[in-house]
C-alpha cells in the first residue's frame, strides 16, 4: 500500500485526539492537502492506519463536500446555495464565477487552476453570502471582491 503521509506526520495528527477514530477527519484533510484529493485507494490508507473498516472512511469522504473524490483544480471553490445565502445572492455570485472563469459547476479550469462547486449551507449563514476557496470561508462577498480574490490566489 502507498505511503502517503510520513511516520512522524502521523504520529503527531494521532497525539492530538483521544483515539484513532477521532483523528479520521484531520488524516483526511492532510492526505487532500497531499494528493490534491482523496481516491480509493487513498481511503484504504487512512482505514489502515486508523484501524477502521474502509467502509467507515467512505462515508465520512462521500458526506462531507470538502472532501474531493476526483483529481480538481489546484483551488477548489465551494458556493452556497442554501437557503441564507440564496436569498442574499449566491445565484448572482456563481453566475458571475462560471463567466469569469468559462467553466460551469463540476468542471475545472484548463490551467488546472480553480474547480467550481455548489454546496450546502457552509455554517456562516451570517456572512451570506458565503463562498469557500479551499479551508478559507469568505463572507459575505460580492462579484468584484471575489475578482480580487481569485486574482490574488492565481498569484499565489
Ligand atoms: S446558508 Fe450559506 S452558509 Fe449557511
């Protein structure tokens, strides 16, 4: 099996929580933060080295939207479409992001640069609304502001 994370990244994700199970998330995090994503084969991994049954790893991976099942782009950005930040715009906000960036939802830029998702509520409902670039929340935001923003992480 593929090693993906060091002996010592491991050991320091697992002495911060109380047992294996808990850290499942934060090992899933830092294999995305790797790999860009999280494959199959990726989920065995993680189930070994936590000792759970891989079927565990798939439900944790397949509910929460964060977590990326396919190769996307090096910026994965999540738009709400729950009900707060509908009403305050996330339609206008993703059209605008879909022109911007000749791509629509599920695709990814020809540069590999930025992956476009819709997503439930990201739990900032009073920043509606709000938009996700990778683990940063930006609320609430406007077309002209997230310009700005997808000009600084091109940069980056
Ligand atoms: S409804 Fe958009 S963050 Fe909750």
């Amino acid at each position: 099996m593929q090693q993906i994370l060091s002996k010592n990244e491991v050991q320091e994700l697992l002495g911060r929580y109380p047992n294996k199970e808990a850290a499942l998330m934060p090992v899933l995090r830092a294999i995305q933060m790797k790999e860009g994503h999280i494959s199959k084969e990726a989920e065995h991994y993680a189930a070994a080295i936590l000792e759970l049954h891989p079927s565990r790893v798939r439900e944790v991976v397949a509910f929460y939207s964060m977590f990326r099942e396919k190769p996307e782009g090096k910026h994965l950005i999540l738009v709400c479409e729950s009900i707060s930040c509908a009403l305050l715009g996330s339609e206008t906000i993703l059209e605008h992001l879909k022109k911007r960036l000749a791509i629509g939802v599920g695709e990814t830029t020809a540069d590999k640069c930025f992956t476009l998702e819709t997503a439930e509520c990201l739990a900032c409902c009073d920043q509606a609304p709000s938009v996700m670039i990778n683990d940063e929340l930006f609320g609430p935001v406007t077309p002209e502001e997230l310009d700005g923003i997808l000009e600084e992480k091109m940069k980056g």
